[in-house]
C-alpha cells in the first residue's frame, strides 16, 4: 500500500480544496519565465501577479457586475 503524505500537507490539500477553485493556464515556451521575471521584480509571487493582472483587466474593461 502507497504510503499517504504528512498529515499537514493532507489538511493544506483538503483545505485548497474546499476553499479554492484551480484554474490552468497554458503560455508560449519562454512566457513563464518572462512572468516570473516582472512578478519577482514586483517583489510577487507569479500567481499573485496574475490575479492581480486579471483583476486589473475586469475593473478596466466591465462596466456592469457579473451575473452570477
């Protein structure tokens, strides 16, 4: 039998997945990197540099709140 993961790393994995949706993003050879690069000259991390690009695009280009 596979032995399982420390018990921290379960909990952080049952807690990501309770309170986080996953999204995947698929970028051109070289474009993580580049990524990288700028969000650690921001002093962020790459993930916090795309959402916060993200979030910067919808307040520029939406007009209207999302239907959800």
């Amino acid at each position: 039998m596979e032995q399982q993961g420390k018990a921290s790393t379960r909990a952080k994995d049952k807690y990501n997945a309770a309170n986080y949706d996953q999204v995947k993003l698929w970028v051109k050879k070289g474009d993580r990197e580049r990524i990288d690069a700028v969000a650690k000259q921001l002093d962020k991390s790459r993930n916090a540099f795309i959402l916060e690009a993200i979030e910067e695009k919808i307040a520029r280009e939406c007009t209207e709140p999302p239907q959800e």
